[in-house]
C-alpha cells in the first residue's frame, strides 16, 4: 500500500487510536487536520486517492467547517 505522507499528496490516510468504530482518518497535509473518519484503511485509502486525483472543492481547500 502506498505511503501517502512520503508523497506529493495533499491528504492521507492515519490512524486514530481513541476512536474505536472508526480509527482510520483522512488528513489534510497542509493542516494536518482531520478531513473524514473511516472504518475501515481501504475506504480511507480510496477517499484519499480520490481527493488527491480529483479535489471536490477544485483549486481551494476543504472549507474549515467541515473538518475536525
């Protein structure tokens, strides 16, 4: 699996030890704050492969309202 941190990437894929239903997270390198919880690495690894492909909010970053 690929190292998102090591990369050129925009967000990857943590783990959160506190959160016992969801401990994978997206993060946003930049702030390194948290972008979405997920259960399992698969699906975090798949959100953030796609918000690196193509954002959702295009050139701006996640509004600050919607993360943690």
């Amino acid at each position: 699996m690929k190292d998102f941190r090591n990369s050129r990437s925009n967000y990857f894929v943590g783990h959160d030890n506190q959160d016992v239903e969801r401990p994978y997270t997206v993060v946003e390198n930049t702030t390194n704050k948290i972008i979405m919880r997920c259960e399992t690495r698969a699906i975090a690894e798949s959100i953030a492969k796609f918000q690196n492909k193509t954002p959702t909010f295009g050139q701006h970053d996640f509004p600050d309202f919607l993360k943690e």
